[in-house]
C-alpha cells in the first residue's frame, strides 16, 4: 500500500448559506441503494465553495406510480434547463463541466439532530425555491454533523 500522497487538510467543509449560486457539475456516479434502486450521483462544486457541503445532488430512477412519475419529470426538466443540458439526454458524460444555478437551503432534522442542505436546480431568474431561513438556535452547520447544545440549555446546579 501506498500513503505517501497524505497532505492534511485544515479546512473539512464550510455550510453554504441559503440563496441561489452558480454551480459546475464535476462528476457522475451511478451506484444502487440498498433496495436495489438505481440512482445517480452528480458531484457539483458550487462557486465560491470549494469546501462546500452539499456537494451532490441525487437522481433518482423514473418512478412507476403515474403521480410521482409527473413529479420526477418536472424536477428533470428543471435540471436539464439549470445546467443547459438538451432535455432527455442521458448521456451523462455530456452533463461534466456544464454551468448552471441552484438555490441551497439549510434545515434541521429534529429526528436525528443533524443540520442538511437540499440542492434545487433552478434558472437564474427563477423566483426562489424556498424563502426559508433557519432559527437563530438551528444555524446551520456541516451537514452530517451534530448540533450539539448551549451552555443555557444546562441546569445551573450540576454538581461539577
């Protein structure tokens, strides 16, 4: 085995704020879930943010139900015209190193107390995706990463 490359890196991730940003697909992976399903993984870096997460976006195999299908279509469609790839192609090499936008928006999972980010493709003069902005006391933070508690969260009479 070979570790000689190792160069540490100081700075992990940074949270990207709520807005819409210019973003570069680098990558596609195809891979399954779990439950066999197929989806594709398209790497982005989001100008501005090298560290940034996210940094993926996720598509997911055209559902069957005819309701989600219509979904999954509209949500395509958006991709396809964010990032200026002619609609339908599905030849994903041609999608690395096309531009496009995003909007990002921070939100917490009170379930497993972990900070996320979704990515929605947009054009750039779309009206936002969501307006939303986190509270004071769930700012964001890495995704993956706990949220963990103020020291006003603690009873004052611990006995240390």
């Amino acid at each position: 085995m070979n570790f000689n490359g190792y160069e540490p890196v100081e700075k992990l991730s940074e949270v990207i704020p709520n807005g819409r940003y210019q973003a570069q697909i680098l990558e596609t992976l195809e891979t399954k879930l779990a439950n066999n399903a197929g989806v594709l993984k398209v790497h982005i870096a989001v100008k501005g943010y090298p560290n940034a997460v996210p940094d993926t976006y996720s598509i997911f195999e055209c559902p069957v139900d005819e309701k989600k299908r219509r979904i999954w279509n509209w949500q395509m469609t958006k991709f396809f015209d964010s990032f200026g790839i002619t609609r339908g192609d599905w030849n994903v090499s041609n999608w690395v190193k096309k531009y496009g936008w995003v909007d990002i928006t921070q939100d917490w999972n009170s379930k497993t107390g972990k900070a996320f980010a979704t990515i929605h493709p947009v054009k750039k003069d779309d009206p936002p995706t969501q307006d939303y902005k986190p509270k004071e006391s769930q700012a964001a933070q890495p995704a993956g990463q706990n949220q963990g508690s103020k020291s006003d969260d603690f009873p004052e009479d611990i006995p240390w």
